[in-house]
C-alpha cells in the first residue's frame, strides 16, 4: 500500500515540475532596464511617439491615453517647428536609499525649433512593475517646467516694414497708426439699414459691401466687425464715430501719404496668395504675411521686408506667461531713401493728371532721379482696406489704364530722337551743321524703289536747311538723309551704344529700348529710324538719361533712384561723343526754346536758359492716314545746370500736338530750377 503510495505522488510531483518548466517557457523574455531606456529613446528620437507610449508603465497609461500621448507631442512638437531633436540618456550612480524597483537615468535633450534652440536636462525614472520595467513618463519629459495641465504656446514677434523715404526723409511708403471703422451689430440703430447708409456714404463703400461683411458665418451681436481704414486726422472721423453702432480701434497699416502722384513709384503691398506662398516659403513667409505687389514695393521686397521673430512659451492652466523656452528677436525691415524729390514728384503729377503720360525727372550732372510720374493713376492707400470688385471694374476698364506705368513703358520717342541721330551724325563726321540740305515742300522720298512711301515734315517753309533750322523746326526730312548718310551699320552701332538692348541700372521693371526687331534692313527703316519713328522705341526714363550726353561732356551719367548723398554722377556709357559736339548740340537746342520761330518757344522763361526737344510720334497703321500722336518734350538748363525733363503725352493731335506740353515744362522748371 505504501510503496504504491510513494509511487503515485512521485508521478504526480514529475508532472507539476513539467507544467511549470512548461508555464516558465510560455512567459515571455523579461528585458533589462537599459534596453527598455534605450528603445524608448530611439522611439523618440524617431518620433515614433505610438512606440514610446508602448514603453511607459501601467501605471502612467492609466492616467493617459494612447491618441492623447500621441496627439500631444505631435501638437507641440509640429507647433514649435521643431527642426532637429538630439536626446541621450546615461545611468545615474545608485541611490542606496532607492528603491530596488527604481533605476534613474539623466536625460539630455537638445532641439532646434523655429524661435532657436533649447537643450535641456532632467532625471527620468524607470519602475519595474511584477517582472516588467516601464518608463515612469510625465509632462515634464517634453519640457521640465511643463506640468499636464499646462500648454505651450508660440507668439509672433512682428518685425516693421521698412518704409520708404524721399530725399529729404519725407515718407512714401510708410507704417502709420490708423482708425480701424467697425459695426458692432447690436449697437446699431434700428433698422439696421440706416447705420450701413450712413456709413457707406461716408466710406465710399456700397451698402451690399458692408452688409456681406456684417453677414459672414463668425460674426455675432457683440462682435466688432472690420469696415474700412481712416487715417487718424481725417476730417471724416467725427461723423464716422457718430454713426450709432460705429466702433473703431488704432491699427498698424502700411499708408503712402503721395497716394496717387508716387503709386506706379512705390507700387503697394498685399495679402500672399498661393503661387506667391509656393514660391517664398522657404524664406519664412505665411499665409497670412503682407507682400510687395508691384513698384519698389515689390523689386525692393527682400530688403523692406522685416524677419518677424518668435517666442515659445508655456502658459499655465489660469492663462498666465508660465516660461520662455526659446526667443528669437525680430529683425525690423531695412529703410529705403530714394533721391525723389516730394514736392517734384507732386509737381508733375498734377502737371500730367489730366493727360494719359509720363514724366520723368533728373539733375543731369549727378543722374539722382528726381520726380517718376505716370497718369492716369490710382491711390495705392485703396489697396490696404480692400478694393472693391466695383472700384477694380472701373480701373481695369478705363481705356487709359491708371494701372499702367508709362514712365518705365517703351514708346516712339519720335522727335525727341533727333538729337541722338545728329550727336552721331556729327561724331561719325558724317555731318556739316553748317551745310544746307535742299528741301522742296513737305514730302520727300529717296528714289522710285520707295514706290508710294514718302518722308513727310510739318512746315516747308524752309528750302535750304541746316542742323540748326533742322532742329528748331523739327525736320523730319532732315534726320531722314542723315541716317540714310550714315548708313545702317553705322547708325545701329553708334545708336546702339547709347543703351539700347539693355537693362537699364535701376531695381525698377522698365522695358528695354530697342532701334528694330530683326536689324535695319531697308532704306525706308533706317529713314525713318533717323527721327525717331520706325520701330524705334524707348521708355522716357531712357530718353532722359540719353539726353545727359549733352550736359557731361559726352559721357552718359547712371541713372540713381537711391539716395547716397554724392556730388557727382557715376558715368553709365563713357565718351560716346566729344564734348564738343555735346556743347554744339546744347547750342542748338537752345535754339528750340528761345528763337521765336521754334517748336518749343512756349516753354521759355525769363532769366533762366532751356535747351531742349520737342517731339510728336504719330502712331497709324499706313502713310497717309490719320493716328494717334504721342507728345514729347525734353528739356534741361544749361548754366548750372539741376534739372533735366523728360516728358510724354499720348493722343495730343487735337491738342496742339508737343506744344501741348510747353506750359506744364515752364511750370516745373520755374518751381525746380530756378
């Protein structure tokens, strides 16, 4: 009995020793405290933050979940732009008070982020929880100040726009505090519609513009809803912030004070749109950032722009600044000071205001640029608070394109062209100013290969015609035989050293001045090339540029829109004639200004001594018929000499033709010049 006893619980005992070796098998390999460190380090460096979370203990992922560990680094770590992450983790020496089921480790973190980098270093615990260690995680993993209920928030530092300034530090383009006009919806009088007129009527708003902005999906009664921008002197404020419902608050705009008389100068700036963000986001533009659209605003747009700067912060549970994890200042935009002369640039654009045209003003020794006007035009201010699809329909259907820039545009300078012609004429030794061409009547063609195109000029009153009269009467006849004299190698080798086919000096778009399309082939081109017509073209800021070949002895002077201070003019195109037959010419065109029987004799003005061209380009399809005519008249005083000016008018045939334009260079050179 016994021994079978004995027998059975030794086959018992065999069997329970079986099913635990069996058991031990089925559970899996604990791992060591330092590969489960390691493992989670490497997820995080990785920012495998599902990964992580499998590393925590028990204990930790009761008190958060997977989505919310996983939403939270990503939240903040996508919210401080954080670029690169480095994180170690070295074994602290053993504190034999520790607790056996405790092992600590220093954690060294270093970041780069958008606002600049944070390092930082902390204790981190493991717990061992039955036979599995876990890391024993907290906020205070991600930043050591941070607790569960706190937030990490990032602020803008905004950075200023460089502004823009005239010669004398007067602004053109500048940041100005304005009034902000708003509705509060339930503070406005009922019905409703008497505060929308009123206000309308004193913004130059419709009342279906300012309705869709009170009818968006975000405004509520209590609400301040954004209508329109006034500048903090207008006289408009009083009655603005009478209207019941009117509320307002300062803000931050940009503002050109010249509006209208400097906007195809200073252009304007606006909201980034998708190709403009696709195209810059590499150099830190959003969204939402404001950017150069056209004029200096936009070739000037790396230098004016600020580098807005950046801080990261955590804020506690109740809303309060808690700590500055990292702080990048901003860098405020640079300021442009221009050699533009304000009250210049006022000057001419009323001068030109009621003419589709151009001006274009320079002190000729030094080639500091003085005035830049284009009319019609367009008030850049509108751009800031909005443009209403009305104000662009208008704008855009203009037949005299306000948005069009016509100082920097390539036009037929026509007449304005003879000087040039000569100045080569006389260089090449291809011309006897003193020698009189026989001219008969108003037409005149080469030979029968012209077939029925003829050179027309405006008088034939004069039947022997010499460099002098050729000028003062505007020959066209004239030019025509001295380009043909020339020869059509010569002519576009020497014409083409005054710029032409290049860009000229200038951070502004202007069009590249050209002599022909495809080369002077034919006699009949070449004539007509010879005073300024053809397919000759040039923009006015080149013509006045041109003409400093006249005041310098000979060598054209750089154009300068930037303001340095200097006394004298960088040279552009060295010894294209002598100064001789730069002093000759002056000479002459003194001529056209102060003999009575010149083209230009309206212009004149006691005490002071203009040389000077006048021009007409006549624009038509075929000989014989009636075009458009484009005014020209190009001046500059010749004592001590300050003032060269270049001015275009378009569509001046039933105005008198260039004589349209004498008044307007009297005026400009009384005010400047004098």
């Amino acid at each position: 009995m016994t021994g079978r006893t004995v027998g059975k619980a030794a086959g018992w005992g065999g069997l329970f020793i079986a099913l635990l070796l069996a058991l031990a098998a089925c559970k899996p390999e604990v791992k060591p405290p330092e590969e489960v460190m390691e493992t989670f380090v490497a997820a995080w460096q990785k920012r495998d933050y599902a990964s992580m979370y499998t590393g925590l203990t028990s204990r930790v992922k009761e008190s958060v979940t997977q989505e919310a560990f996983v939403s939270r680094y990503q939240n903040i770590y996508e919210g401080i732009g954080l670029a690169e992450l480095d994180i170690t983790a070295e074994p602290m020496e053993k504190d034999p008070s520790a607790k056996s089921d405790q092992i600590r480790y220093k954690l060294h973190v270093d970041m780069k982020t958008s606002a600049g980098p944070i390092e930082f270093s902390q204790t981190a615990a493991l717990r061992k929880e039955e036979r599995a260690w876990g890391v024993d995680w907290s906020s205070s993993f991600l930043f050591p100040q941070l607790k569960d209920t706190d937030k990490v928030r990032v602020q803008t530092l905004p950075a200023k726009r460089g502004e823009i300034l005239d010669r004398q530090g007067q602004g053109l383009a500048i940041n100005e505090d304005q009034w902000e006009v708003g509705l509060v919806p339930e503070k406005m009088a009922e019905p409703s519609d008497e505060s929308v007129g009123k206000l309308a009527a004193l913004l130059n708003l419709k009342p279906e513009d300012i309705r869709a902005k009170l009818g968006v999906s975000w405004v509520k009664p209590e609400l301040f809803v954004p209508i329109g921008l006034v500048p903090k002197d207008d006289p408009r404020e009083s009655e603005l912030f009478s209207v019941q419902g009117t509320a307002y608050r300062t803000k931050r705009v940009r503002s050109y004070p010249l509006g209208a008389a400097a906007a195809h100068l200073t252009g304007y700036i606006g909201k980034l749109n998708g190709q403009e963000l696709e195209k810059r986001k590499d150099k830190g533009y959003r969204p939402d950032d404001w950017i150069g659209k056209t004029g200096l605003e936009l070739t000037l747009e790396d230098r004016l722009r600020g580098r807005d700067g950046q801080r990261i912060y955590i804020m506690d549970a109740d809303g309060r600044d808690k700590a500055t994890l990292a702080k990048r200042d901003p860098v405020d935009g640079e300021d442009v000071k221009l050699t533009i002369d304000a009250g210049l640039q006022r000057a001419m654009y009323r001068e030109l205001e009621n003419d589709a045209g151009a001006g274009v003003a320079m002190q000729p020794l030094t080639g500091e640029l003085l005035a830049l006007a284009s009319t019609p035009s367009y008030d850049p201010n509108l751009w800031i608070s909005g443009i209403s699809a009305e104000q662009w329909k208008k704008w855009t259907e203009n037949p005299d394109k306000p948005l069009f820039n016509r100082y920097a545009r390539a036009y037929s300078p026509g007449s304005a062209f003879k000087p040039i012609t000569a100045a080569i004429a006389l260089e090449q030794g291809a011309l006897d100013p003193k020698e009189e061409k026989p001219i008969a009547g108003k037409q005149w063609k080469k030979d029968a290969s012209w077939g029925n195109y003829y050179v027309t000029r405006v008088s034939g009153a004069a039947s022997a015609v010499n460099l002098t009269k050729a000028l003062m009467y505007s020959d066209n006849i004239y030019f025509a035989q001295v380009a043909l004299d020339l020869g059509a190698e010569r002519f576009e080798q020497a014409a083409g050293k005054f710029g032409f086919g290049e860009k000229l000096p200038l951070p502004l778009a202007v069009d590249v001045s050209s002599l022909s399309n495809a080369g002077i082939k034919k006699d009949i081109l070449l004539a007509d090339s010879g005073y300024g017509q053809g397919e000759v073209v040039m923009s006015p800021l080149h013509v006045a540029a041109a003409y400093t070949v006249f005041v310098n002895g000979g060598n054209m002077i750089k154009p300068v829109l930037e303001y340095d201070g200097r006394t004298s003019g960088e040279v552009w195109k060295s010894g294209l004639i002598r100064p001789e037959v730069s002093r000759m010419l002056t000479e002459q065109m003194k001529e056209v200004i102060r003999n009575p029987a010149g083209t230009g004799r309206a212009a004149r003005i006691d005490g002071l001594t203009l040389a000077g061209k006048t021009g007409t380009a006549e624009l038509k399809q075929k000989k014989g018929e009636a075009g458009q005519e484009n005014g020209w008249f190009v001046a500059y005083d010749t004592d001590k000499p300050k003032l060269l000016v270049a001015l275009m008018v378009e569509k001046v045939e039933a105005r008198g033709g260039s004589s349209h334009l004498a008044e307007k260079i009297k005026v400009l050179f009384r005010g400047f010049a004098m």
